[in-house]
C-alpha cells in the first residue's frame, strides 16, 4: 500500500468540477478542448487510479486562500469566503464518505481499523483519508479552529503562497508574528500537527522554535536540487528530522528540476522522471542516515497534470514504479516499506488521538 502525503481532492472535485470517481480517461475526455487551466484533460488522479495503485491512504487538503487588496496572488477577498470554501470542501469530503468512496480518519483506533480493511482490498475499498488545511488564512478565530478540530481537522499549514494572516509562504518574508503564534499555541493545545511545508524561511525557524507538537512536510523536496525557498536546505531537514518529522517527495515539476518555465518547458525534454523522486527521497535519508524520514507526498493535480509532472507518469497509478526503482538504488525492503507508507503511518499512531 502507498500512503501519499498530499492530495488536493476536494479542490479538484469543486474548483476543476471534477467527478473523481470516473477514470482518468473519463475526466480527461470530458475536459477536451477546455481553456480556462492549463491543465485541462491533463489530469492524473481519480478513485479508480489510486486503487489500481494501491493508495488506500493518503493526506486530502481543505485549500482557500484570503488575498487582502493589492495582492494579486489568486484567492478570497476574506477570511470569511475563504472559510465558506473550505465548509463547501468538507461538505464534499462527507458526501464521499456517505458514497462509500472514502472514509475520515481522525484517531488511532480509525486508522487500525482502515488498515485492517487493506489488507485485502477490491475496486471499492474506500480510501482513507486524514484531513489537512493548506494554508491557514480561513480561520477567521481560534473559535473557527476548534470548529474545524470537530470536524476532523488534523493538520494545517500556517501559510501557503505569499503573505499569509499566520506566516509567510512561498516567495515571501518575515515571521509568524503575534497571530500565528497564538495559532501554533492552540494547535499545540489540541493536537493538531503542524505542516511545515511553504513556510518561508523566517517563518519556518519561528513556527518550530514556538511549537512544541507534531511536525511533518507534506510535501516538500530538497534545497539541494532546486535552489529555490519552496525547498529545504540540508540544515532544515536535519532539524525536522531530529524532531520525528516525516517529509513528503512532490511530483511537480518546477520543484525537481532547474529552470523549469511554466507553460514552455516540457517534461521529457527537460529530464522530469520519477528518478528525481528518487533522488529526493535518497538524499533525506543520506542526511538523516535512515529511511525513517523520507516519504511520498506527490502533489499530483495539485493545479498541474501529465505538462509538468514527470513523463514517466500517466496517472497517481504509476507511483507502483517507486518500489522497484528504490530496489535498484540499492534499498531494502522494509527501507522501501518505510518510504511507501510506515513513515507516515508510524507518525500517525504516534500523535493522532486514541
């Protein structure tokens, strides 16, 4: 079983309206000769592939950013819309769930439970999910936390692209400041893990220095590779690492390889493969000296499809071609076992409630 650490589904089914219990073929036909994204009948991901691939598990996103004026970063005039949109992607997340496509998992005895089902799963196991906030600017209270907490909430990221209400993201400045402080002590208080990934650096030093809880990386690749603040250098993932941190290996293309241009530059021609990944996962456990660390959290439709994730991949099936290549690098089998699920699994039933 695969255990990905990052999925955008209810922002595919709503924002792309995509029914994602039809084959990727089936989506991609139905969205031929569309427009208004670029990745338009471009698609990898739906209930069907990630059954054919065996990933009964993985980390589903609520995702809506606020944007005050004057930033033209796409998102929600307030915090208020974006919190409606999040609601709207639960609501479909539970409708799912009353489908018989998914199922929430929100404690250890959910999760031993789930685990049990896979064990010997068919074409209509549900896939479990445990639900995530991709950027934190939706709460509009620590009131509207303990709401989300309810309704199984758990895991945020303070910030995503930008200047966030929490921390700052992806390409921005600065600490988490006096809100996001009060943030993380709440998260703290109620158990929810921090997700370290996006944070700028300032922000990424405060938000660690300040929570005392659970901290992984969805969906985070290495410095190393790609110079560029959206990854991690050597010395952050040694610090994550020290702190039980699980880091996710993201398949989108501008994060695995130099100078990728969006919308120009292909795939194939610029070396995008699952190699990458590889090479990703293989230098987090050089640093930490193990495979306890390194994980998937693929990203894939995570507002991109087959134009910018490796050529190697058609659909989140094809991610069954990781254990092989980590064999021919020279990995054991539980080291393999480790990266596909048991990081993440074994992160869970440490910190989820009972």
């Amino acid at each position: 079983m695969i255990f990905d650490g990052h999925l955008d589904l209810s922002m595919n089914a709503l924002e792309w309206n995509r029914d994602l219990r039809w084959k990727v073929e089936e989506i991609r036909k139905s969205e031929e000769g569309m427009t208004d994204k670029p990745d338009r009948a471009k698609g990898t991901v739906s209930f069907p592939s990630m059954r054919e691939g065996h990933v009964g598990l993985c980390v589903a996103t609520q995702i809506a950013r606020f944007v005050k004026p004057g930033n033209n970063i796409p998102g929600w005039k307030s915090p208020e819309q974006a919190w409606a949109q999040t609601q709207g992607q639960l609501a479909w997340y539970k409708t799912m769930e009353e489908a018989g496509e998914m199922v929430q998992i929100c404690s250890g005895n959910d999760l031993e439970k789930h685990l049990q089902h896979w064990k010997n799963p068919n074409q209509s196991t549900p896939i479990g999910y445990i639900l995530s906030l991709e950027g934190a600017d939706s709460i509009i209270s620590m009131d509207y936390l303990e709401k989300a907490f309810s309704c199984g909430l758990r895991a945020i990221g303070p910030a995503h692209y930008g200047p966030g209400t929490y921390a700052q993201g992806t390409d921005s400045t600065g600490g988490i400041g006096n809100k996001g402080r009060l943030l993380l002590k709440e998260m703290e208080r109620l158990g929810i893990i921090l997700d370290a990934t996006h944070l700028c650096d300032e922000s990424f030093r405060e938000a660690l220095d300040t929570f005392h809880g659970p901290v992984w990386a969805s969906h985070n690749n290495c410095r190393k590779f790609v110079p560029h603040n959206r990854q991690f250098s050597d010395e952050q993932i040694v610090e994550l690492a020290d702190r039980g941190a699980v880091i996710g290996i993201a398949l989108d293309a501008w994060m695995m390889v130099r100078d990728w241009v969006r919308g120009k530059s292909d795939p194939k021609e610029m070396g995008v493969s699952l190699k990458l990944m590889i090479n990703n996962i293989d230098h987090i456990c050089q640093l930490t000296g193990n495979s306890s660390h390194a994980a998937i959290g693929s990203d894939l439709d995570g507002a991109f499809g087959t134009e910018q994730c490796p050529y190697d991949l058609n659909t989140i099936a094809d991610l069954q071609k990781v254990p092989e290549m980590l064999s021919e690098a020279g990995y054991s089998d539980s080291d393999i076992q480790n990266v596909l699920s048991k990081n993440w699994i074994s992160f869970l039933k440490k910190n989820l409630p009972v």
